[in-house]
C-alpha cells in the first residue's frame, strides 16, 4: 500500500495511493485510520504531493553506512550515533530546496527513513515492526562546510528544506535491510548503495533509540543514514528537492 499526503485548491489531507488513483481518507493513517475513507477518489496529476508525514522530531543516525564512513575516512561508530532534524526542515517531494547563503558547500545525502505508525518505548527488537507504519525516501541535505566548522549537526543539517520526504509511505516492504538506495541530481546518479551496507540494521535501530529515551511516536520518521557519493557535492542557488530513491 502507499500512503500519500496531498494539497488540492488549498485543501491538505491523506489518501491511498493505487496506480494513479487516490483514495481519499477521513484523518490520518494512523490508529486504525487507513480503513476509512471519504469514498471520493482523486487523479494523482490533479493533486501536489507533500512530505508524506508531518514529524513532530526527526531522529537520524550519522555514519551508519560502512562506504560513507570509508568515504570520509571515518571509524565506524561502536554503537549508533544520534542526532536530531527539526521538523521546520520538512518539505516535500517536488519542492525547492533553498541554498543557505552562509554555506559553500550544500550535498545531498539519500536515505531510508522508517515511519512510525505506533508510539514506541523501550520495544525489542523482535518486536519492533509491530510500531511500523511504513517507509519512504529521505534527502538529509547538509552543509558540509558548515557540519565540519562546527564539530556537530544541528545548524548545517537544520535549514528550512533541509528534510526531504517522500513521495509516499510504502508499507509493503518485507526486508528494508536489503533495499537499494540512490540519489540522483539533474538525471544523473551520485549516490549508490544498498540497506544491507549499513553498520546498525533496521530493527536495531528502532530498539536502539526506543531505549534512549528518543520516544518514537507517529508519525516521526527515523533516518537511517547516507551511503557514499555526498564527497561528489553540488553547488547552485537552488535545486529541486526529489533525488532519492529507493527499491
């Protein structure tokens, strides 16, 4: 299934997304909310599509992929390494990222992120999808220059339109440790890599950061890093926001 979030004439709201066809729902995907829908159905064209979440946190995970970490000459962590995006950085799929006049250096980083469809606390990892509402694509945009000044991530990955999400929450998706993930920028393919590259798996990390007192409630995303090619970095007053993907 894929869940899509969607402006029409001003009008915002949630739908069930079949070939070019959405069902429009009630409320919210979450707590049961996927089985009622309005009955009125929309062509995808008629519609923009947004940040298939609205996240009230965003936690991600730095160095998690072993080529990204090999790329900048960086010892993987021992266990997994936090960090926070604000949800101002939100936009979505097919919306302009803005580049920040103070950075020289702005890259793209596609990811994987997990969308969470029940509040999770303390939850093993056997028991971890369970909490799991679906996943989707994830362009961590980041400062370079600015993440290496300052020796953390809060201002270089917390612009406005640093968060890329979407275009939809796919909930069928049987192993996300074996996926493939890419970005790509003006057609042309920088990023290439697969889930299964990564440190820390999925599962892994959603108990990992359930136990850290990082609550994961719906419908915060987590992110589960960047693989390597954002050391091939871009420049330009500004681009368009859909460069990852994942299969």
């Amino acid at each position: 299934m894929r869940i899509v979030r969607f402006d029409m004439q001003g009008r915002s709201a949630y739908g069930i997304l079949e070939g070019e066809q959405i069902s429009v729902l009630w409320g919210t995907p979450y707590d049961g909310g996927l089985a009622n829908t309005t009955g009125e159905v929309l062509s995808l064209p008629e519609v923009t599509l947004l940040a298939p979440c609205e996240p009230s946190k965003i936690v991600a995970l730095g160095l998690n992929y072993r080529d990204h970490a090999a790329e900048y000459g960086s010892v993987v962590p021992e266990e997994p390494l936090l960090f926070m995006k604000p949800s101002t950085a939100v936009i979505g799929p097919d919306e302009a990222i803005v580049y920040p006049a103070m950075s020289k250096r702005v890259d793209y980083e596609a990811e994987l992120a997990v969308v969470m469809g029940k509040t999770a606390r303390h939850v093993p990892e056997n028991e971890v999808f369970a909490y799991v509402l679906g996943y989707t694509c994830f362009n961590d945009v980041t400062a370079r220059d600015l993440q290496r000044k300052d020796g953390q991530f809060t201002r270089a990955k917390g612009f406005d339109t640093f968060a890329v999400i979407g275009p939809w929450i796919e909930t069928e998706i049987a192993d996300p440790d074996g996926l493939t993930v890419a970005a790509y920028l003006n057609g042309e393919e920088k990023q290439h890599s697969n889930t299964g590259n990564m440190v820390f798996p999925v599962a892994h990390l959603i108990s990992f950061i359930s136990c850290s007192r990082e609550t994961s409630s719906p419908p915060a995303p987590l992110r589960a890093s960047a693989p390597c090619g954002s050391a091939t970095w871009w420049k330009s007053g500004w681009s368009r926001s859909g460069v990852c993907a994942t299969k």
